[in-house]
C-alpha cells in the first residue's frame, strides 16, 4: 500500500457483563447450557411479559465508566433497536441510544514505535452503553438444523456493555493494542470475564484511509464481528490494502459494511450502506428512565479496585522493579496477583520476579494460556525457589522441571527424589568425587598450578559428569578451587 | 332464560350468608353466557377448570378459609391477559394456538382473592378499535340493542356485564377502551391512574398508556375488584409502589368537600350529540345537589390529544407488535420459501385491516426523517397535554365530561371510516396520555341507549374519583336499570 495515507480506525467492543441473571429477566446467564434451556418467558418475547432492569448490570456499567475515565449520565434512557430477525425474540433489542450511561471517557494503550521505544497514547472513548444481547441463529445442517435453521435464545438478554473508541487508532497494532489493553482492565475491574471464545469480548471496526494531512475523514467501512485479536489485524490489513487499492486507482471508497475471511485474507462487502436498515429507534415505554444520584456513582467510584496504571507505579516502587519488568507483571490482574501472592509467601519479591519473568512468562507464551489454566500455585513457587535456595536441586533443573510443575502441580520436593535430580549435598561423595577427579588428571592440575586457571572450569564440569549433574556448581567450585589451593601449598 | 347475576356486592353478602354456593354461582354464570352465545361476548368459556375451582372455593369457605369476602365469585377478564394453561389470542388469528405458560400479575390477584375467571372477553384485535368489530370471534352486540355494537376494545367485558354473565370483568384501557363501552352498555367502568395496576401479563397495545380496570354494575363493585388488582408488581417497571388505600371505605356519599371541574373544550367538541350533552349536564347538576361545587377549566391542548394519541399508540404497537413473527409461537404461514416471506406472508394471513393499519402509521412516525416532526413532536404535546391537566386540577379534584361524543353505534356504521372512528375517542385519549384515572357511569338514556358519564380524577385519586361516582349513584337509578332480555 502506498505509505502516504494516514489510518484512521475507531472500535466498538461488546463486552458481556458478569451478571448472574441476564439484563432484563430472572433467567440465568450459563455458558454452555443445552439450547433454549436458559430461557424465561421474558426472554422469549412471549406476549405480555416486560422487562425489569438488572440492578448489578449497572454498577458494572458505572465501573467501567469510571475505569474509562467518563462522564457517567445519572440519567440514562433505554430504547428499542426494531428489526426483524428470528434470534430476536421481541423484533427489537432493548439498547441505549440518545441518553447512554456514559460518555467521553479515554484508555491509554502502549504502542511501540519503529525504533522499538514504547509510548503511551491516549484514546478516545467517545460513549458506553448497556445493552441486551440476541440470541443464537444455527443453520449448520450438522447441528441438526436440516436445511432449515435452528434459534438458541440462551444468549438472548445477556448483558453487553458496547464501549466506543473514537477514531484515535491509527495502525492495526494500534488497534490490537487497545483490544489488549481494554480487555486487561475490564478483567482487572472484574465486570467482565472477556473471554473472546466465549464470544464474551466482541469487536467492530470502523476504518478509513486519507492522505496524510488531509482536513476530512474519508469515508469509512465497518468490519463485523471481528473476535479474535489476530483476526482484527487481519482483517484491518486487509481494508486498508482494500481501500488503498481503490484510492490508489484514482476511485472512491463506498460506506459499506464488510466480513473478514481469514482463509482468503481478504474482506468482503456484505452489504452498502444505502441499504442500510432504518432502526427506528424511540424510548423503551416499558422502561422508565434509569436515574440515580452522585451518591451512588461516588460508592462504585470509592469500591473501584486498583487500575493497571496505578498497580503499576506502585509495583515499580514497592517492589523496586524496573519499569519493563512492572509492566509485564500488571499486563493482566491474575498474573500480578500471582506475583503478589507469590512474593507473600516467598518474602522476598526479587527472586519471585524472576522466576515469572522468565520461566512462568515463557510457558504462558508457548501455551498460549493465562494462569488460571496452569496448575501451579504461589506456595508451589515459592516453595520450588526455596528448594533451590537450600541446595536440595540446582537452578537448572529447577527449570528444567518448571513447566511440569507449573502445569501438573504436586509436591516440587517429591518430583525432584522421583527424577532423581536431588543436588548432591553428601559432602562426602562431592569430596571423593573431587578427589578422584584431581587425581584422574595430573595434566589439568599441572597447568591449573603454572596459572592456567581456566582449568578449574574444566575440573569443575568433570566433578559435574561425574554427579549427573546434582550438585551445585558453586559449591564444586569452591571445594576444587580449596583442594587445589592445598595441592599448591603441598608441593614444593 | 337462567337469571342474570347479581351484584358483586350482593353475591358476595349472599355467600357470607351462605345462601348460595359458589359453584351454584359459578354455573349459573357459564349457563347464561351460553344462552347469550350469539352476543359474542365470549371468546372462551373455563367451564370444567371453572366449576373446579368453584368446588375448592367452597370447601375453603366451609372450613372458614376464604381467601377473601369475594372468594367464590365468577368474574371474566378480556382476552388480553394471559392466564396459564388458557389461550390467549386477542382476537387475532396471528396468536391461533397460543397457550400462555405464565399467569398475568392480574390473574394472579383474582386467584389471591378466590374470584374464579369464568371466560375470556371478545375485543377488537389487539385492542385497537372503538367497537368490538375487529375480532376474529366475529362483532359483538350491545344488549341494548342487538344492532348495535358494545362499544370497544373492551366490548366483550361490558357486554357481558350489561348482559349479567358475569357480576364483574376486567377490561384494558390505551385510549377509553373501558370507559367507551361501559358508557355505550350502560354499566360502570374504571381506568386506573397508569401504573396503579401491574401491566405484566398485558399482551401490550402501547405500553405507556395500557392500563388494566375493572367493569361492573355499580360504581362500589369497580372498588371492590380495584381493591383486589391494584398494587405495586416489581416485574412491571412502570408500576407505582404507592400504597393502596382502602377504596370502599371512600365511599361516603359526602361531596360536599369537592369541586367539580368543567373543561369548556369538551362540552364545545364538534360533533358531540346534544343528547348526550344534556344527560352529562343533568349528572353535573345532580352532583351540586348533592353538595359539590362546579366551575369551569381549560385544557388549550385538547384539541391536539387525538392526533398525539394516534402517532404514540401507533408507534408503540407497530414495535410491541413485531414479536408476532410466526418463529416461536402462534400462526405461522406455510409454505414459504426464505425468511422475509416466512415474515410478510405470517403478518399478512396474521392480522386484520385495522391492527395492519396501526403498524404501518407507527412505522412511518418512528422512521428517520419522520421521527422529530411526529414522534418527538406528540410527546412535547404530551408533556403539555400532561400540565394543562395539573393545571385545571389546582382548581378542581374532579372533571366531568361525556365519556363519548355519541351512544353506540350501529354495527358496520363507522366499519370503512377509521378517521371517524378514531374521533369518537376524543373525550378519552387525553385520559391516558396524561396517566390519570377516568372512569365512566350511566347518566342516562338518548336515544334509548345509556349514555356515559366521565368523571377523571387526579393521579392515583381513585378514592375520589370512586366517591365522586358513587354520590352520583346513590342519587341516580340509571345503573339500576338493564338491558331487555334476549328472545
């Protein structure tokens, strides 16, 4: 693509809230549940039923307005999104749209700029809104469905928080960074599991190209349900290479709305916006205005728990951690809880950070996991440090066995006697072991007396062989380099 | 023919006396909705579940466990609550075969209380009509005169009260769907402030101005089921916590505390017949001898109420009623081809003329470009519509007007004149679109049918209003008067 466009790209994310009960019914919210078995009357938009407000739906929706540093509206009106679909029971969704909870608000997110410095840059949030959301449509012949198409109203009713971004974002990374970044705060405030599989965590996104430097916007495209993170910078790749394409030829984009296909990496028109659907949206009339007052606003505000930018100044000094190392231990609240729980039952912060740093990071990388997948415990942590702190196994195996650990837990103590991998610590075998490696050569020890000190390393590593590597390394180094010493003295 | 029913009051007296059971009761009541079979009052009957409930309700009593001095008492409710295990269609065919699951918060208080529902009532579809001719059941008659129609939406309910089936019925009120037939059957009808009753299990019209009442003989038998229905329901979010006072104990006979308002625009209203007018300004009268005193308001924004009326209940009903979609329950065409046809061809088979009518003007107010002038616009007249009462209420506890510029209308008269139809609400909407509570008694005959009197109250003074009324009452003998007998 021609590098003189500037990307301009906005994102909207639905976020489910992690209510018991769904938005506007007693129904329950139960992922995983068999179809159409999570479901009242409400739900099922039988005649006569009406809707009643999720109390706990909007002290999350406060939260995140206030995590999202917004105006939070003490009056909000909900109102009806009319269209016809089958998974929509009602033929109107129950949204908010002139009057939402919350409105202008920002998140910061951290880009990395092409000579590799991290930056911080604020975005945008132009509004949050409650809303519910539909049901399931399945026309896969395999789940049944024949040539027909099969409804599941479980989801129908889920609460959905909608976070807009304003047209901050202006690069695909920029766009995933803040995906991450929203994601790890609505996780650290804990209205939302987030969890994408789940289709927890949903995203749209608006994108236009213009020429660097240009007053107006051009005009913009909306991908739909873009719900993973690599998708969403698949997908925007691809518009972008789209629309530059079109501008490139001297053509104009149109205002469309467009899928992503992953196979084809390509993204297709699914439909132009002159055909775009009338809403008809007005005020709920079964709904009253939701109103409360700065009282209630103050006490979510006053129970807010610690946001990942102030977990991370306070990890940096508390813990006197480096700034690189803070971050990467708050990037998400289970990994820094982690971390402090870990340090509680260690004592010591240091060497607990360097064992996530670098082993407990690295597995979660290659896993492709979050913690809470793994079995291991701060207590196992600290425990496994401390075996290694008394010698009873050496720093590598101990990070050697990590990953087993950390994902089949048990006794480290235990694992360590059934490997076999005990540091030797019976001094009497280091010192016969020393001894007959000494004696095995006579050369070594020669050169090692005329100043070749390099010999010990290699006297060292023999000693090592020769105990299958238990033993501590220091500790060999020490009793060669006090052998050896005594051999010197001796000779004449 | 089998007697037609008492009183609420009397049949409730009769019981404590032990001088009839309620399964005599009960029968009697399903005996004579039979025998007026053809007056399509009735879009079904509870017989067997019925004379059930009737036996347990006198076993209670025999044992000293009424429910409540009404338990025992048939009563019908319109065909627009639901009522578990019962059809509910509203008189459409798109909800052929609906069986409701859940009981309406309604429902729930008649069986609190012991009142047995005999039947459901016949209605305009969806309640959108002034005359009970919009009904798949077919039109239903005014006892008064047999051509003639019992006034609507909640034409089935006052009928069968007029007809005595039932001592009492509920009905449903978006625009004067219960004072408008009870004026146009000779009996007493209430709508209460919006909110006071729960609206869960309403099959909705327009959610902000549906609202469940009682229809009976007697201005005290609309307290006593008022005091059963009303309250507070967490699962209606517009329903008022208020507490319910004890409505009976209002009725003192005593006006002399009260004034009577009279809005000249209503007693200046086009096309309102000086008949009517006449017998309303007699009542009037008849209410400062009885100690009130009268003096006339002004609502300026009268003249908008129909208009607002019809681009908010149309707008409302074209949303509420898109859920009647063929895909889960009711009627659902067949052999479609795709999903829009699935969707036009079910609507289309689905719901009359004038249900169709409403949903495309309510489409066309909530469209884009359409939206402020019509939608937006009729609720800032609302809004005004809303002060210009309170306004006249600082002066008055009570407006009197007609309840309906005419008595009722011949069946098929106004059939290819919705417009016409729709002015024959004028004395009502206006009712509804400010919340306040109206209701409707006989005050007399013109043209040998009763004519209604309105008197409105201020929100949730249904105490008042229902004193106002009852004074009248124990002045006048026209609710004591009933239709003839059906050969």
């Amino acid at each position: 693509m021609s590098s003189n466009y500037e990307i301009v790209i906005g994102l909207e994310v639905h976020t489910q809230l992690a209510t018991r009960s769904k938005l506007f019914s007693t129904a329950p919210v139960v992922y995983g549940a068999p179809p159409n078995h999570s479901v009242s009357p409400v739900c099922l938009g039988l005649p006569g039923v009406l809707p009643v407000l999720n109390a706990r739906a909007v002290e999350l929706a406060i939260r995140t307005a206030l995590a999202l540093h917004c105006k939070v509206h003490t009056r909000s009106v909900f109102a009806r999104k009319n269209y016809f679909y089958p998974d929509l029971p009602k033929g109107y969704q129950i949204s908010q749209y002139e009057e939402p909870i919350a409105t202008g608000g920002y998140l910061e997110i951290e880009t990395e700029s092409a000579q590799g410095e991290m930056h911080s840059k604020r975005i945008g949030i132009t509004r949050v809104h409650m809303e519910e959301d539909a049901g399931k449509s399945i026309h896969d012949a395999a789940s049944g469905a024949g040539n027909g198409s099969l409804v599941d109203l479980n989801r129908a009713g889920v609460p959905l928080l909608e976070i807009v971004s304003e047209p901050d974002l202006r690069s695909p990374e920029e766009a995933r960074a803040y995906l991450r970044s929203l994601r790890s705060l609505l996780r650290y405030i804990e209205v939302s599991e987030a969890d994408m599989e789940k289709g927890q965590f949903r995203c749209d996104a608006n994108i236009s190209l213009r020429t660097a430097g240009a007053p107006r916007l051009g005009t913009r495209t909306e991908l739909k349900n873009l719900n993973s993170f690599r998708f969403v910078e698949g997908a925007l790749r691809a518009e972008i290479e789209r629309q530059a394409g079109i501008l490139d030829a001297g053509g104009t984009v149109q205002q469309a709305t467009l899928a992503y296909d992953p196979a084809s990496r390509r993204t297709r028109v699914l439909r132009l916006k002159e055909n775009a659907d009338d809403y008809r949206y007005f005020p709920d009339p079964d709904l009253v205005p939701l109103v409360f007052d700065d009282e209630k606003v103050e006490s979510v505000r006053a129970n807010l728990p610690e946001l990942p930018a102030q977990k991370l100044a306070r990890f940096e000094q508390q813990y006197e951690l480096s700034e690189y190392d803070a971050r990467l231990l708050t990037a998400n609240r289970s990994l820094a809880d982690f971390f402090e729980a870990s340090v509680v039952e260690y004592g010591q912060p240091k060497p607990v950070a360097n064992w996530i740093l670098r082993d407990l990071l690295q597995l979660l990388n290659t896993r492709d996991v979050d913690i809470e997948a793994l079995a291991l415990t701060p207590a196992l942590l600290a425990q496994l440090i401390r075996l290694v702190d008394a010698g009873r196994v050496t720093a590598r195996h101990a990070r050697e066995l990590f990953p087993e650990l950390a994902e089949r837990g048990g006794d480290p103590a235990v694992l360590i006697r059934e490997r076999g991998l005990e540091a030797v610590s019976d001094g009497g075998l280091l010192e016969r072991t020393a001894d007959e490696v000494i004696a095995a050569h006579p050369d070594s020890v020669e050169r090692y007396k005329n100043g070749e000190e390099k010999l010990l390393n290699f006297l060292m590593g023999q000693v090592m062989q020769r105990t299958q590597g238990k033993a501590n390394p220091q500790a060999i180094r020490e009793l060669l380099a006090r052998k050896l010493t005594r051999i010197i003295h001796e000779t004449p | 023919m089998v007697e037609r029913l008492g009183t609420l009051r009397e049949l409730r007296d009769a019981l404590a006396a032990r001088a009839i059971s309620s399964q005599q009761l009960v029968a009697q009541a399903l005996e004579r909705a039979v025998a007026g079979k053809s007056l399509h009052h009735y879009v079904g009957l509870r017989s067997k579940a019925a004379l059930a409930e009737a036996a347990a309700t006198d076993a209670r009593r025999a044992s000293g466990a009424a429910r409540s001095p009404l338990d025992g008492v048939p009563i019908a409710i319109k065909d627009n609550m639901v009522q578990r295990g019962e059809a509910t269609t509203c008189a459409s065919r798109i909800l052929e075969g609906f069986v409701s699951p859940y009981d309406s918060g309604v429902v729930e208080k008649l069986a609190a209380a012991g009142l047995i529902v005999i039947g459901r009532t016949n209605m305009d579809e969806f309640a959108m009509g002034s005359s009970t001719e919009h009904s798949i059941y077919g039109s239903a008659h005014n006892p008064w005169d047999l051509e003639r129609t019992p006034g609507g939406s909640s034409g089935g309910s006052a009928g069968a009260v007029a007809f005595g089936s039932v001592p009492a019925a509920l009905g449903s009120d978006t625009g004067g769907s219960i004072r408008q037939p009870a004026a146009c059957c000779g009996v007493v009808g209430l709508k209460p402030t919006y909110g006071r009753v729960s609206r869960w299990g309403l099959v909705a019209f327009a959610s902000s101005l549906d609202q469940i009442g009682p229809l009976a003989r007697t201005t005290e038998d609309c307290a006593l089921l008022l005091q059963v229905i009303a309250g507070h329901d967490r699962r209606d979010s517009t329903s008022l916590p208020e507490p319910v006072p004890d409505y009976t104990a209002a009725l003192t006979g005593d006006v002399s505390d009260l004034v009577i308002g009279i809005p000249v625009e209503y007693f200046n209203a086009e096309g309102v017949d000086p008949e009517v007018l006449r017998c309303v300004r007699t009542a009037v009268v008849e209410l400062e001898k009885a100690g009130a005193k009268t003096r006339e308001v002004s609502l300026p924004h009268l003249r908008y109420a129909i208009a607002t009326y019809y681009l908010l209940a149309t707008a409302e009903a074209s949303s509420n009623l898109a859920r009647y979609d063929g895909v889960r329950y009711g009627r659902r065409a067949q052999d479609v081809r795709d999903l829009h046809e699935l969707y036009r061809k079910t609507r289309s088979e689905g719901f009359g003329a004038e249900v169709k009518r409403r949903i495309l003007l309510g489409t066309f107010v909530l469209s884009s470009g359409y939206y402020d002038a019509y939608y937006r616009k009729a609720q800032q007249v609302r809004t005004l519509l809303r002060r210009d009462f309170e306004e006249a209420f600082r002066s008055c506890n009570i407006i009197a007007t007609p309840t309906a510029p005419e008595v009722a209308f011949r069946l098929g008269e106004k059939s290819d004149d919705p417009l016409t139809m729709y002015l024959s609400d004028v004395y009502t909407v206006s009712v509804n679109l400010a919340g306040i509570p109206g209701i409707s008694l006989p005050c007399g005959f013109a043209h040998g049918m009763p004519v209604g009197l309105q008197l409105l109250g201020r929100a949730l003074e249904e105490a008042v209003l229902l004193r106002t009324a009852d004074a009248y009452q124990r002045r006048s003998d026209w609710h004591t008067r009933t239709p003839p007998e059906v050969a």
